[in-house]
C-alpha cells in the first residue's frame, strides 16, 4: 500500500515548478490530488492530467491565494471533490527583489497577501475539513526568512512569518491531531528562480553549496511527502532547511 493511499491533498500553486513537483510526488505515493492555479489554467491541467494518466486522481482548482475568499473556495472545491481533505500545501507564493528605497505599498502588499494570508486562510478552511483523525499542512517557506540577502527585506519577511505561522500553529492545531511543518527551499531550479539565477549567481551557488549543485524542484517535493506522511507522525512545528546544506 503506497504511503498516502485513501487520503487528499491540495497543494496551492500547484501549476508549475516546485507545486507541480509537489503535486506529482503526493499522486505517485497513492493521493489524490488538487491542483490550485490562479492564471495558468493550461499547466495546472496538464499536471492534472499526467496524474491521471498515471493511475492517480487530480483535478486542477482554481483560486487566487491572495484573496480570502478564493482561499477558502478553493479548499471547499477540493473537499468536494474527493469527499475529504487530508493534507494542505501552502506552496503559492511571489518573490519581488527591490532594495529599501524602491519599496512601496504595491510591492509589501502584493506579497504579503499571498505568502502570508493565503497560508492563513487555506489553513483556516483546510482545519474545518480535516476528519477527526487529523491532518498535515506543509508551508513552503525559504531559506531567504533566515538570511540577509540585499533588496530582498520584503520577501524575507514573508517568510519568516511563514515560519512563525507554522510554529504557532503546531501548538494550537495539535490537540485536534494536526501536524504543521514547513519546507525552506534553497535555490531551486524553477520557472520563477531562472530570471534571477545568472550564471555567475549559479557558479557562486553552488561553490557555496556543500552538496555541490543547484536544487531541483523534486528535492523540495520528497521533503514534502515525508512530512505528508506517517513517517513523519511525531513531527510537528517543525522546518525543514532543503538547501543542500548552504547557510
């Protein structure tokens, strides 16, 4: 019997990169699975479908994160769908660079709504969802809510109160038998992260990394399952640092 077979998932953002990876990987160990997008309906089916095809069960949702509203829709329409919801992935995100003086009211709200309140409100209608044997939300959080990377004080900040929901919530969510942990990805080879990582950011990456290479989306998403599963069953309100060992 595969690790998560019976139970449902909904992992946000699941359209591309590290969600797309997340969404494969919880299929293959036996979930079943939705697929949240805000605008990439095309990637987020097409992930859907490899699933399918595969032997899993997937259907793509849609909902912007970053409105409470859509948030919780979008936890409701994958309860509907497979009649239960087990695990949440709080993966949507946004990663804007400006140094302090370029900061404005677009770019703090902007990430905040998403890497903040999505996490808040997904979390808030996944909790009135889960059954009475509990469940698991995995936050993706990043190494950048610990460091101190120049232009990027908006983004950290998101983070780190990322980490500090996970904390909070492992106390308050464990005496209903839900798990809460987070995944602090290093530099990761996706979509997003490619624009950034120039290849001389690359070469310094790796140089800097003890396990001596980029992250690939598929690192990030085998963490995810270990904490998803009953491997992880005494592990809450904890972070797990994917980072190939760079501080």
């Amino acid at each position: 019997m595969k690790k998560l077979e019976g139970k449902a998932a909904l992992v946000t953002g699941g359209a591309r990169g590290i969600g797309a990876a997340i969404a494969r990987r919880l299929a293959k160990d036996g979930a079943a699975v939705a697929v949240n997008y805000s605008k990439s309906a095309k990637e987020a089916q097409a992930v859907a479908a490899g699933i399918i095809k595969e032997g899993g069960r997937a259907v793509a949702v849609k909902g912007d994160m970053s409105d409470a509203a859509q948030a919780r829709a979008a936890v409701e329409a994958a309860f509907k769908e497979f009649g239960r919801l087990d695990i949440l992935v709080n993966n949507a995100g946004r990663a804007e660079f400006a140094p302090l003086e370029a900061v404005d009211e677009k770019h703090v709200k902007a990430q905040f709504d998403l890497n903040v309140g999505g996490p808040v409100f997904a979390t808030q209608a996944a909790a009135l969802r889960f059954s009475k044997d509990g469940g698991s939300v995995i936050n993706i959080s990043s190494v950048a809510a610990n460091s101190s990377y120049p232009s990027m004080s908006v983004y950290s900040a998101t983070k780190a109160a990322v980490e500090a929901l996970t904390r909070v919530w492992a106390a308050e969510l464990g005496p209903r038998g839900v798990r809460v942990n987070a995944v602090a990805p290093g530099a990761t080879d996706t979509e997003m992260a490619r624009p950034i990582l120039g290849e001389e950011s690359r070469k310094a990456i790796v140089a800097a990394t003890p396990l001596g290479r980029i992250g690939q989306p598929e690192d990030i998403a085998d963490a995810v399952a270990f904490l998803a599963s009953d491997d992880a069953r005494w592990v809450t309100g904890h972070v797990i640092r994917a980072a190939g060992g760079k501080n």
